[in-house]
C-alpha cells in the first residue's frame, strides 16, 4: 500500500470510528415524555418542571426530558394508562381520581381527615407504602407526589351549613367528592379542571369545593362570589414512572432521577403551604368575597367526614383499617 492509499485508508477510518463514536452517544442519551393535566402557572408544574431540569443536569446530558402541560398531550383521565403502556414514561396525575381502581388512592380525599399540614404528612407517610405496592404491580414506580392546599366552597351565596348547599349542582373531581356532594343534597358532576369555567359558563354547575390554587387557575372570580375555606382536604398529585424506563437508565442516571424527586416532593410539600396563602389572597383582590366557616357549617362537614371516613374504611377491608386506626394514633 502507498503512503498516499495508507493515509486515505486511515482518514477513512477514522471517519468511521468517529461516526461510530456519535452513533455510540446517540444511543447513549435517552428521551422522555412527560404528561400533565395542569397549566404551566400551577405549583405543581412549575414544581414538575424544576424536577424535570434537575433529573437532566444531574445525567450529564444523558437522558432529556420534555413536559407536557395542561392535558395538552393526555388528558388527565388517559395520563396513568398512557405511562403502562409506554405512550409517556413519566405522568402527573391527582391521585384520588383513580379512587375507583384502589381506594387507597384516594384516602386523602375522605373530607375532613386532615386539617392541618402536620396532619396531612403523617397520613401521607402512612398511606405511601400502601400506595407504592399498587402501583409497583402495574408496573409503575412512585417518583414523588404533594399535595394541593387546603379546600373551600365556591359559591354564589353565602353558605352558613351544609343545608345552604342543597339542591345545588356541584362540581366535582373524585368519587369521593362526588358521594360528598350527594350527601350535602347536591347534584355532583364530574368535570376535569380544564373544563371548569366552561361548565359553570354553561350552568352544568353553580358550586365546587377545591383549593384555592385552582380557583386561581380557572379564574374563579370570573363566575363565583364566594369562597369559603374549610380545610376539607389536602389531595396529593402523584408523579410516577413506568419501572421499565426506569430501569434501563444506568444506575446512576437512576439515582438522579430518584434524589431529583426526593428534593420535589420536599419543595411540593413547602410550596403548597405558600400557596394556600397566597391563592386565598388573590381570590379576594380579584373581588370575591373571602368568609370564615360558621360553626354550624363546619359542625355539618365534620359528620359529613366522619361518615364518609367509616365508608372507606368499609370499602378498604382490613389493610384500610390498620392505616385509619394507626393516622388516628398518631394525630391524637
């Protein structure tokens, strides 16, 4: 061979190799899609969304994640399917929407379990282990979750007990608020937060019980008077990733995933609590009318939950009964 077909030869391959190198990173990075029902101002996107570019700094380029926000990809009811099934490998979705499935998904949403932030942790802390076994045998692993802020009553009355309430037409979210509904002697209707303010434009509904973070979200100002916080509930969004992906990311790829959701599940929690104050307080600069709960009120929702609290338990069979006897326990 001649000097000049020995360097043509080696320029060659040199070529191939660095082909095979770019191939080679190629293959490296992974891609992922992450589904959400909330609009990007929501705290709990924004929170997704730093967990999202901390998981992708801390892989050093090797996994890069793109969100989706506000059902833009799945709606909210498609989001946990679409991660089984390998359509998305991360989604965010409320959990107790899925009451149907377990009802260890929606334990946080039994109305007035919890009213304060101390209480809802330890309930979280004792319903997680229950929460992960499910969903590890569907194939998903529980990335973080955190809740909303604590509930009140979006009216166009005042409502002084729970008898104000009858005969209206409720928005509702789970089937816990569904049955919550009912018992006040409203009608529930089922309606995804995207879909709100066309609903109560349309007289689908007059009234709805959730945070002020997604009164907020769905200017509520914009069709209701009044709003009164009763603590109610505090739901918890749940992130989670089909285990699969998971797993074929390289172990330490995997442990930035997981510390990147360690620290979103603690900034949730904090953001929350900020959340509830501050939403509560854009609702009355927006001009509703921001009441306290009448004694009478709060005495109705109080049986209410306690009702609703022995149907779960009913519904849960033993396993549900260790989890209530233990929170009782420990907030006592």
């Amino acid at each position: 061979m001649t000097i000049l077909h020995r360097r043509g030869f080696l320029a060659a391959s040199g070529g191939l190799a660095a082909a095979g190198l770019v191939a080679g990173e190629s293959r490296a990075q992974t891609r992922w899609q992450v589904a959400s029902a909330y609009p990007d101002g929501n705290f709990h996107t924004r929170n997704l969304r730093a967990f999202v570019e901390a998981a992708q700094a801390a892989s050093g380029g090797r996994l890069q994640i793109q969100l989706h926000t506000n059902a833009s990809l799945l709606k909210m009811p498609e989001i946990k399917r679409g991660v089984q099934t390998g359509q998305v490998q991360i989604g965010e979705i409320l959990l107790s929407a899925y009451g149907n499935e377990d009802p260890f998904f929606e334990v946080d949403s039994v109305p007035m379990l919890v009213t304060s932030t101390a209480m809802a942790r330890k309930l979280a802390e004792l319903q997680k282990p229950y929460v992960e076994a499910r969903l590890n045998r569907q194939g998903l692993s529980l990335l973080y979750w955190a809740p909303w802020p604590p509930s009140g009553l979006y009216t166009n009355a005042a409502v002084d007990s729970v008898e104000s309430l009858r005969g209206s037409k409720m928005r509702t979210f789970n089937a816990l608020t569904n049955r919550f509904a009912t018992l006040c002697g409203a009608t529930p209707t089922l309606v995804q937060q995207a879909e709100v303010p066309q609903a109560f434009a349309t007289g689908v509904v007059n009234a709805m019980v959730t945070s002020a973070a997604t009164g907020v979200d769905v200017q509520a100002w914009d069709f209701c008077r009044f709003f009164t916080p009763i603590g109610f509930t505090r739901t918890k969004n749940a992130i989670f990733v089909r285990q699969r992906d998971l797993a074929a990311l390289p172990a330490d790829v995997q442990a930035a995933v997981r510390s990147a959701a360690a620290a979103a599940e603690e900034r949730g929690w904090a953001m929350s609590d900020t959340e509830a104050v501050s939403q509560q307080a854009t609702l009355a600069q927006r001009g509703m009318t921001v009441q306290d709960a009448s004694p009478t009120l709060m005495q109705g929702l109080m049986r209410i939950g306690a009702t609703q609290a022995d149907e779960w338990v009913a519904k849960a069979g033993d396993e549900g009964k260790r989890l209530i006897d233990a929170y009782r326990a420990a907030v006592a």
